[in-house]
C-alpha cells in the first residue's frame, strides 16, 4: 500500500522549530541569558494561546458549551493563529470528526489506536485526509460566524502577523530582538504545540478511565497542570457539551474558571453543564465493571458478583430518588419564599434521601473495597 505523501511544509516547519528550541534557546540562555521581562511575556503568551484554544477552539466552537461576547471570540481568534494550529474552522472540523468517531482508524483524523507518535504529531506528517481536507459539511454553523470565517480567510496573514510581530514587536520595546525571537517566538511555539498535541496523545493513552471504556480518554490530574485543564478526558469524551472538563473544586481546569469569570462580566452566557445524577450514574457504572473484572476468576465468581451487582441496584435506585427530589426542590424554590421551603416537608424528604444515600456510598465502598 501506498503510503500519502509527505507534507514537507508542516515536516520543516515542527522540525525547525523543535531543533531551535531544543538548541539555540539553551545556548542563548547559558551565554546571554533571559531576563524576567522576556521569561514572563513568553509565559504569558504561551498562556494566551493555550487558552486560545481550550476555551475558543475545543469549548466554544469545536462542542458549543458555551456562548461568548464578539470581543472574545475576536481574542481567540487572534490567539489561535498565534498557537499556529490551524483556523477555527479547520480545526473545529477535524475535533468533531474525532469524537465522532474516536479511535476508528479509518476515519479518526488521530486515532490513538494508530500508536503514540501518530495520534501526536504524525497524522499532521502526511496528507492522510487529501479527500476530505477541505470538507466543512460538520461546521456549517461556525460558517455562520463572521469571525470564524474572517480569521480562517485570513489564516496564513494572521499568523505571520502574530508569530513575528509579537515576538519582534516585544523584543524592539525591550531592546532584545533575538531573545524575544528565540524565547517568545519559537520557544514559546513549540511548548503550545506540543501541549496541545499530548491532548492527542498522552491523554487517550495515560492516565484513568473514570466514565467509560467505550474509548481509550484518559482522566490525568498531572496532564490536565500542563494542558490548561484538558487532561480530565475520559469525562470529556463522555459528557463533551459540558463546559467544565475538571468538575470537582479541586481540579486544575483553568479553562473552565475563565469561562466562568467571563460569565460574571456577561462576555459569555449559555454555560452547559451535565446533570449531576447522569455523571454519578456513570461513575458508579464503571466502578461496576471494574469490579466485576476483577471477580471474573474468584472462587465464589457469580455469588459475589451477584451481590455487587445487588448493591450497586440499590445505589442507582436512591440516586434517582436523591435527584429528582433535588429537582423538585430547586424547582420549588425558584417559586416560593426560601422561608417556606425550608419549612417543607420536601426539604425533610430530601434531608433524609441525602442522608440514605450516603449510607449507600459507603456500603459500595466498603463492598468494592472488600472485593479488591
């Protein structure tokens, strides 16, 4: 079989990069050294771009999760062709295509199932989609936005703009063109890249399936520190039109507090979430399986897995009761004085089923726990 040719302009243009990075930015720092001006603006482009694309391309216009004022998007826009990543539009286009078909190797435009290096870097090597390329059948409604389509006209001007200006332009104010060029520029470059990639990448191959094994996204706590909170994506590939990819408190997922602090100065409404019962449910299901697996082969298999299986009825049971109580409540409150709720007797039920359903949780862990 024939393998598709070579896409020498993206082959030079990561290898230049990588090689000045990994070269000449050492040597500069070890005989000229970087000082903090040039060391913070770098970070903070690197920054820029990076949320450029976790909250305008992959939460904004790749799954819709939220809507943003025109100022915003413009933002994004500009800080996409500085994270040189392709336009909105494009790459909208293929990250729909991948979660539609995640890990088909035939349709996947970066499957994981085709190994590390591809789903990284490698399917941007080769013109493996030549037929489809220019398809933008799935992002019909981001051709309905005027920047989307402004910015993917004007792609390849924009990013020249933004990849010498802002680095240039930095480096001129600062009276240290070269450093900006080496640091802002390519390093700054290749560390966007390459984060980004390990979403791919490392992320459907590292770390825990919390929600599903349906495919191969991973939850990783220390991957989401380095990719602006996108390493949560196991949850990710099940509930993608939630805005949140980490959902606990605790979570690095600094995507999702810009998007929620844009929300409080009204430049963004509409935030999706995904119903709390529905997560439960699904968290509790995969901790079913993977029980159950480890059972498979025990003495007593079917017996104790019948009682897992028993156990985990009544958890899905008060769950259910749990959260349709809950709704009825918030309902309820949207329509009365708080005073009288809380004098209800609804508010008593939903005391008690809280109550009951943590008993349940800790009789499921226990019970996991005894079984592992």
């Amino acid at each position: 079989m024939t393998k598709p040719r070579l896409l020498w302009i993206n082959i030079l243009v990561f290898l230049a990069t990588f090689l000045v990075a990994a070269v000449a930015v050492p040597y500069r720092a070890i005989t000229h050294g970087f000082d903090s001006f040039e060391i913070i603006t770098a970070i903070i482009c690197f920054c820029f771009c990076g949320i450029s694309i976790t909250a305008g391309y992959h939460r904004l216009w790749s799954h819709r999760t939220y809507k943003a004022h025109a100022s915003v998007r413009f933002i994004y826009a500009i800080g996409g062709a500085f994270a040189l990543q392709n336009s909105i539009l494009h790459w909208s286009s293929d990250h729909r295509v991948h979660h539609k078909h995640v890990d088909n190797n035939d349709v996947d435009p970066y499957s994981a199932k085709k190994g590390f290096w591809f789903s990284h870097i490698g399917w941007m090597l080769r013109d493996y989609h030549r037929e489809t390329y220019s398809n933008y059948d799935n992002v019909r409604d981001l051709q309905k936005e005027k920047i989307v389509m402004w910015q993917h006209k004007n792609y390849l001007l924009l990013t020249i703009i933004t990849n010498f200006g802002i680095p240039i332009g930095l480096g001129l104010l600062h009276g240290d063109v070269w450093s900006s060029i080496l640091l802002i520029g390519v390093m700054r470059l290749v560390l966007s890249h390459h984060t980004t990639f390990f979403i791919n990448s490392l992320a459907h191959i590292w770390g825990k399936q919390t929600y599903t094994k349906k495919n191969t996204a991973r939850d990783n706590g220390i991957l989401a520190f380095f990719t602006f909170g996108e390493g949560y994506h196991n949850f990710h590939h099940i509930f993608e039109n939630d805005y949140r990819n980490g959902i606990r408190w605790f979570h690095f997922d600094p995507t999702k507090w810009i998007i929620k602090v844009c929300s409080y100065l009204n430049l963004a409404h509409s935030l999706r979430k995904t119903p709390e019962d529905k997560i439960a449910k699904a968290k509790a299901h995969m901790q079913l399986v993977n029980s159950q697996t480890k059972l498979q082969h025990s003495i007593h298999a079917e017996e104790l897995i019948s009682k897992l299986q028993h156990e985990y009825d009544l958890l899905i049971d008060h769950m259910t009761l749990y959260y349709e109580t809950k709704k009825k409540l918030i309902a309820q409150k949207g329509n009365q004085l708080s005073e009288d709720v809380e004098r209800s007797s609804l508010v008593q039920h939903y005391k008690e089923l809280k109550e009951n359903l943590n008993l349940r949780y800790k009789n499921w862990d226990l019970l996991r726990a005894q079984y592992a």
